[in-house]
C-alpha cells in the first residue's frame, strides 16, 4: 500500500508531502495506482519547479522507488506560495479521486502543526 501523509502549516498552507510504500496493484511495469500516484506526485514537484520559479526541498528514493517527500521550506514571495498551494491542492484531490477508486492500495492522511 502506498501511504500518503500531507502536512499543513499554520494557516492550512500544504508544507510537505510524503509517500511511501508499493501500491502492488498489478505486475511491475503494470500498476496503474503506481503509475497514477507517481504521475500527480512527480508533476506536482515539476510544476512547481516550473511555475513558482524555484526547487523545493525533495528526497526519493531513486533506485527502488516506494518514497518521495518534498518540502517547501524556502522564504515565497506571495505569487510563489499562491502557485505551490494551487499545484499542491490538486495534487490532493487528485490522489484522494485515486483512494476512491482504489482504496486498497492507497491511504491519505492529512496533519495539521
């Protein structure tokens, strides 16, 4: 099961995210709750890059897969934190549309500081 925790500040801002473990919905090359999670989770990180102008803070494990954590822990302009919230709160919806359809290989968690 690939779990996902999402971490908000303060204020509800999303300030990391983590996931790890192996959804192991099908056969290596044909999991498609892998495919969907890597494919939301590594866009968010690229558009973020891409949009807000800046690298946040990401650790993964590159060889054997099975984790990703990015953290925003950069000072943001207000235009840069707008961008990261909007990117990252569709990455949300767009795992917990995943969790709907495939529960069993996916959990959510949401934590407030």
């Amino acid at each position: 099961m690939i779990k996902s925790v999402i971490e908000r500040d303060e204020q509800g801002n999303i300030d990391r995210f983590t996931l790890t473990g192996h959804a192991d919905s099908g056969d290596y090359g044909k999991d498609i709750v892998c495919a969907a999670v890597s494919a939301v989770s590594i866009g968010a990180v690229n558009g973020i890059e891409a949009l807000a102008g800046f690298e946040p803070t990401v650790d993964a494990d590159e060889v054997n897969g099975g984790h990703l954590q990015m953290t925003v822990d950069q000072e943001l302009t207000g235009e840069q934190m707008h961008i990261v919230q909007i990117i990252l709160e569709n990455m949300v919806l767009s795992l917990q549309s995943i969790q709907a359809q495939y529960g069993d290989y996916l959990s959510l968690e949401t934590r407030q500081k």
